[in-house]
C-alpha cells in the first residue's frame, strides 16, 4: 500500500478487563462485525466494525489493568454512536446487557440516548436533529 492509498482515521481502542466478552457483546449490541482478530495470551485483539464505523478492543496492559472503565464510572471516555435511526440499536444494546443512563430524547439538537455497556463505557446513540 503506498502513501496515497492511507487514509487518515481515528479509531477508539477500548481496554476492557474482558476482551473476548466485550467482542461479543459488542456483536449483539450494534451488530458489529470483526475486521481483525488476533489471540493473545490474555483474550483477544480484535478491530470492530459498525457500518463502517471501526474501534478496536483488547484487554488492558498489565499496567492498564490497575485502571478499568468500570472503576472510573465509564468517564474516561465517552462514544458517540451516530446512527439514522437510534431507538432499535438502543434497545438491541439494553437486549444485549447494557445499562440505560438516559432513554433517547432530544436536546442541544440531538436525537440521543445513552448507555453503559457491561464494561463501564459510556455510549451516546443517535444523531443530529434539524432544529428550523
């Protein structure tokens, strides 16, 4: 691949304490579907794709693990699921195990729902709202 065929991205690459879990999880939530999958001694490294949408997962480093999500709230970060229609993904997440925090509504001109998935991470799941 030569330089001109990279294109910038960012992708999140969430530490989880359960890797090989929070991939399944993530499966039955969003519908996610892996793009790599690597075994490593302690889980699983695995690049994740919702509609194109791509994030990895893993579990923490040694040194990671002193730190999870679930023991800082999920405050860490937050994701933002940007999706056309919210409410069915939402409810597949809440099917799959996840926690609601706030049901979906609008507000500050969006459509949005958030929720804690099994993890301790934060996802906010909708889309922006035309106001006019």
């Amino acid at each position: 691949m030569n330089n001109q065929e990279i294109k910038t991205s960012i992708a999140p690459w969430l530490s989880v304490s359960n890797s090989r879990k929070a991939v399944e999880f993530y499966k039955a939530a969003f519908n996610a579907v892996e793009a790599y999958h690597l075994d490593v001694p302690n889980g699983v490294i695995a690049r994740l794709s919702i509609q194109g949408a791509e994030f990895w997962v893993s579990d923490g480093s040694d040194d990671q693990k002193k730190i999870q999500p679930e023991q800082v709230g999920g405050e860490t970060i937050r994701l933002i699921l940007t999706v056309a229609a919210p409410e069915p993904i939402f409810q597949q997440a809440l099917d799959a195990g996840a926690t609601e925090i706030f049901p979906i509504g609008i507000d500050n001109g969006w459509k949005s729902g958030r929720l804690a998935d099994p993890f301790g991470l934060h996802w906010e799941i909708g889309h922006p709202v035309d106001d006019h």
